[in-house]
C-alpha cells in the first residue's frame, strides 16, 4: 500500500482469487479506517488470474469508497479482467484507467 498525498494506491501481485481477495478486503478496510483518501487507486497491472472471489472484493472496495466518499480507479486491468467486467456488467460501475499516470489525480498548482 502506497500513500500519497491525495491517493492511495493498492497494487495487487499475483491471482485475484479466494486466497487474495481476503487480503485486498483487509487492506482496503484498513486505509479506510483513519481519514480517507481522496481517491484510492487499486493497481492491477500485476495481478494474474481474477475468480469470483476476486470480484467479489473489488465490489466490497467499491462499497466501502463509496461509503467513505473516496474515489475508487482500477487501473492496469489485463483483457480476462475486463472481461469479467463487461459480462457481469460491472464494467459501467467501475472508473477503470489503463495507465497509473492515468489514475492519478491531478497535482494542484
């Protein structure tokens, strides 16, 4: 977990799948606990396989922004994630950005 000073960022190595989707549930809940983050940004450029566990907590961390009026972006997505997505319809509730420099916000000044 990587904080700045207007996002936070998650990278996720490896599967996204019942073994890891309980650890990404923690550490987004963890980030959320203090004051929270403008935006929070879930890179998945490394991830590997994603199952429906792993759906399954990118929603939980969708709920929780929301919750906490932070900005989620899912950045990095590889094609079976956006697959994924776009079958179960969560392509059009997720902000999704190819790129970091994309997802990041814009520096004031």
């Amino acid at each position: 977990m990587t904080v700045g000073a207007d996002a936070l960022i998650i990278e996720v190595h490896g599967a996204l799948d019942f073994h890891y989707a309980s650890l990404l549930n923690r550490e987004v809940d963890a980030a959320l606990l203090g004051p929270p983050p403008a935006t929070m940004i879930i890179d998945l450029s490394a991830a590997g396989h994603c199952d429906s566990s792993g759906l399954a907590a990118l929603v939980h961390a969708l709920r929780r922004c929301r919750a906490a009026s932070t900005h989620l972006v899912l950045t990095g997505l590889q094609a079976d994630l956006e697959r994924w997505l776009a079958i179960t319809g969560l392509a059009r509730v997720f902000d999704r950005r190819p790129h970091m420099a994309d997802a990041l916000p814009p520096q004031a000044g």
